[in-house]
C-alpha cells in the first residue's frame, strides 16, 4: 500500500508538471500506465473548419473558409517538415514551435511577411479554441509577438482615370470590365458586392437620389453609397445584359481572376503603369474619389463599410497630394 501510495503522489507531481488536469481518472491512468490520448492539434483544426464550412453564407465567407483551409494545408506540412508526424497533442505546442512554424512559412514556404503573420494569426485562432476549453492551461503566444508591415495602397490619379474612362477598346469584353471596373472606383464596392448587386440592393436615400443600400459579405456592415452620375449611367448601360437578365444581376462580372487578367491587358492599352487589380478601385474610391475631393473621412468610412475609422485612416497617409493643397492653402494665408 506505501509502494502504491507513493506511485500516486509520484503521478500527481508528473501531471502537475505536465500542466495537465490532475483528476482521478488522469491519476489513475498514470499508475497503472494507460496514457489518455491527448487531443490532437491537427483533429482540432479539422473540426474548427467543418464548423466553418457548415457556415459558409451565413457568418463566413468563402475567402475565410478557403485561407483557413490553406492554413491547416500548411500546419500538417509544418509538422511532417519538422518532426515527421501527421499529428500532434496540443499540449506540445509551446513558443518553441510557433516560432519554427512562422520559420518554416518564411523559409520553406516562402511566404511574405504580412502572409505568414496571417497564418500565424489563423494558428493562434485554434489555440484560443483549445484554451478555452481547458485542453491547453498556458498560453503559447503570451512571447510571441508578430508585426504586420504597412503595405502601401496602390490606387488611379485622376487622370488615370480619366485615361481609362475615354479609351476605346477593340473587344467588348475589355470595355464591360473597363465599365465595371470603374463602378467599383464611383462606389467603392468589392468584388463580391459588385458581383451580388442586385435591383433589391439600390433604394433612394435621405435626399431621395438613388443609393447602393446593402451589407458587405466581408464583414456583413451596412454600406450606404450615394451613386454618382457615372455610376448610374454604367447601370443603365447594362440593364439589358443578358447575363445581367438571367442571373437576375446589375452588372455582368466575370470571375475574379479573368477581370484581373483583362485589367492587366486594360492598364497596357493606356498606359496605366500600375499593379492594376480589381481591388484598386475600391482604394481609388478612397483616396482619388472621394478623400482628394474633401468628402470627411467619417463619410468615407461609412460608405467603404469599414468597422472603425482606422482603417479608413490607412488612405489618408498615403495622400501626399492633399497635404500639398492643405498647406499651399496655408501658404496664401501667410503671404506678405
């Protein structure tokens, strides 16, 4: 009994040190050495994203599905890479690991800073999960610190603009992403909510003009865009679409990656020399459109839907141009 009691204490002093839960079926498994199988990392992601899976359209989009999905892709090659196993219990992930793990993103994987601090943030998400439900009783990131690098925004001058607007284009299939394009820059909406715009989504607003009403799917915040006259007169251009027609649309978009294609083929032809994607319109909307235009930069955040003015704050930096006629204004004030 003495002999027996003292394997017992001996259990309880190893699980203590292990920080796992001291119960008595812990102890006992211990004693009579049957090891409880620890939860598992790479189980946990698993059923974190058929979770997310199942909520895809409803509180997910599709992009987080699809990053969250590439992330456990590159967590199962991390541990296959580094210690030759498919699986790992969460109680052997330590500060150790996150830092060879954000290694291997850099290094084998090759991936850019703000990428591989991105699937460092999406790594944390499921250690948040397992700390939660008691699995983990230290939190491996408490050490760890990541920056995300200041990427500057590209986005089209005015003129630029102007350029593109007035270009005639031998293939209609340039002048739709052309005009698409350029309703992105006069309402600011992403790809995904040009793409799902519908007649249900345009109401008139407090000033009775016409309006895009409508949540964006990335965050699901209201946006409420006035339409300008350049906007409205591609919607009207396009109203008889068939495409438009039969998917019941507002504006016949193409996939993502061939408007980015033709958008390259687009800047060539006017000599647009600029990284040009479909996203830029909505930064064009931002800064060139709006902001440069003196529209208030709570204005601004609202119709772009983003969640605090911060982010609207990120295009304001970047607009020396604006500094520039601030301060010539201020010039003129203090002539003699």
């Amino acid at each position: 009994m003495d002999s027996l009691q003292v394997r017992v204490y001996e259990c309880h002093r190893q699980l203590v040190e292990a920080s796992v839960p001291v119960t008595a079926t812990n102890i006992k498994n211990r004693v009579t050495r049957k090891e409880e199988k620890g939860i598992m990392l790479i189980e946990v992601f698993q059923h974190h994203n058929s979770k997310m899976e199942a909520l895809v359209g409803e509180e997910f989009a599709p992009g987080t599905l699809e990053r969250y999905t590439t992330s456990l892709r590159h967590t199962v090659d991390f541990l296959q890479w580094k210690y030759q196993v498919s699986d790992i219990d969460i109680r052997k992930v330590n500060h150790a690991l996150i830092t060879e793990y954000e290694f291997y993103l850099r290094s084998i994987r090759k991936c850019a800073n703000n990428t591989a601090v991105k699937y460092i943030k999406n790594f944390g998400k499921i250690i948040r999960i397992c700390l939660a439900n008691g699995w983990l009783t230290a939190n491996p990131f408490v050490n760890y610190k990541a920056k995300v690098k200041k990427v500057d925004r590209v986005f089209l001058s005015e003129e630029e603009l102007a350029t593109m607007a007035a270009k005639e284009f031998a293939m209609d299939r340039l002048s739709q992403v052309r005009d698409i394009f350029l309703f992105s820059c006069f309402t600011g909406l992403a790809y995904v909510d040009v793409l799902q715009l519908t007649r249900a989504d345009i109401g008139r607003g407090i000033d009775g003009e016409k309006w895009v009403i409508k949540k964006r799917q990335k965050t699901d915040v209201a946006s409420r865009i006035p339409l300008l006259p350049s906007a409205l007169q591609i919607l009207e251009k396009y109203k008889d679409h068939p495409q438009c027609l039969n998917d019941g649309r507002l504006l016949p978009v193409l996939s993502n990656q061939k408007m980015n294609a033709y958008l390259k083929e687009i800047a060539d032809l006017c000599g647009i020399h600029k990284p040009l994607t479909f996203h830029i319109a909505r930064h064009t909307f931002a800064t060139t459109v709006t902001l440069l235009n003196g529209v208030p930069m709570e204005s601004v955040s609202k119709m772009l839907g983003h969640t605090n003015l911060r982010t609207t704050q990120h295009y304001a930096k970047i607009l020396d141009i604006k500094v520039s006629e601030d301060m010539l204004l201020l010039k003129n004030k203090f002539k003699l």
